[in-house]
C-alpha cells in the first residue's frame, strides 16, 4: 500500500534547478490545484527554498488570480497570460503583467515586471494545463478536501463570496476532469497532512 511522504522542499528546489529550461531559458514551475486547497502557501515556500540556495535569487511568483478579469474569467485567462509572460519569455525577454483588481473590478495601469529568470512559478488554478505542459519543468498538484477547502476560502474572503465560490468549484472539478490534471502532473501534494512535520521546510507527498 502507498503511503504519504514527508520531503523537503531545498530538495525540490535543487530538483527544480538540475531539470531542463523549456520557457526559453527559464525553469517554469506549475503549482495547480483546487482553491483553497493551499497552493500559494506551497509555491511561496518552494520559492523560498529556492531563494535559500548559493547563488539564487527568490524567483518570481505569478499568481494566476492576478491576470483574471473577474469571476467568470476562470479559464479563459490563458492567451493573456500567455501574451504578456509566456511568450516573451520563450523567446528571452522579460514580460509584464497588469494585475487584477477584485476591488475595483478592473486591471490596474502599472505593468508588473516579470524577469527572465531561472525559475518563474506560476500559481493558480489550471496553471498546469495540457497548453502549458511542453514549457514545464515541473508540474504540481496541491489538493485538500472539498469542505475544508470552502472553509478556507470563506475565511479569507468573507461569507459574501459563496455564491460565486460555489460556481467556481463546480467548474474547477469540471476542468480538472476534462483535463485530468492530477494524474499527469509530477507531484501530487497534500495540502491538508496530518503527519507531524516542519511545515516551513516540509511538504507532504501524496502517492
């Protein structure tokens, strides 16, 4: 029987830095997942642990919720993301994002720089995507339970949201299906472990 696995996240930082620059010259890393599930915590502590090695500078982090024009913009985000990151940096160049405001419902004037760099994570839902794959040096998917992973979004952002939170789930679950997302990414990630562990420096490996 398959068990959890506790590991380190400096291990997957060194595993990052030995694999393949497939974007350009740059190490794209996908950190995927449901919402709520805790993929933002995961991709700023792999980038920590990346920005503890000799020698490397924390990279940068996108966050896919940051590119959506709103609620309904779930999965079409993608030739955006592509157009202003993706591509320049294909080719060499740096890029620039406009982030998103969910306050004032629109994207703000002052571009966010993104650097050629030796690893660009990008985090959010569908960001390890089939489009996506060719460029990956490594894909991951961060999952929790359902119920807990309402609870945390409902936290975080207040019992007004659930509504939309609920459409929003039920179309992650249709995208991850058609997609199938977790069986084809490189690490599957608990995002709710019950093994004792240094959350900081550790991460459990589902099997």
């Amino acid at each position: 029987m398959a068990v959890a696995l506790v590991e380190a996240y400096a291990r997957l930082a060194r595993r990052v830095l030995a694999g393949p620059a497939r974007l350009g010259r740059t190490r794209l890393v996908a950190v995927d997942g449901p919402s709520g599930a805790g993929k933002s915590v995961f991709a700023a502590r792999l980038a920590d642990a990346l920005a503890a090695l000799p020698g490397v500078e924390r990279p940068p982090v996108v966050h896919i919720d940051d590119l959506l024009d709103g609620w309904d913009d779930q999965l079409t985000f993608w030739p955006r993301l592509e157009e202003w990151v993706l591509a320049p940096l294909r080719a060499g160049r740096p890029g620039a994002y406009h982030r998103y405001s969910w306050v004032r419902r629109c994207f703000l004037p002052r571009p966010v720089p993104v650097p050629v760099a030796p690893v660009l994570l990008v985090e959010g839902v569908s960001a390890a995507r089939a489009a996506a794959r060719p460029d990956l040096t490594l894909s991951v998917f961060v999952t929790a339970p359902a119920p807990l992973r309402l609870d945390r979004a409902v936290r975080r952002d207040g019992p007004g949201i659930l509504p939309e939170l609920l459409r929003w789930h039920a179309g992650e679950r249709a995208h991850f299906a058609a997609d199938d997302t977790a069986s084809r990414v490189d690490l599957v990630v608990d995002g709710s472990p019950t093994l004792p562990h240094d959350a900081t420096r550790y991460y459990v490996r589902r099997p």
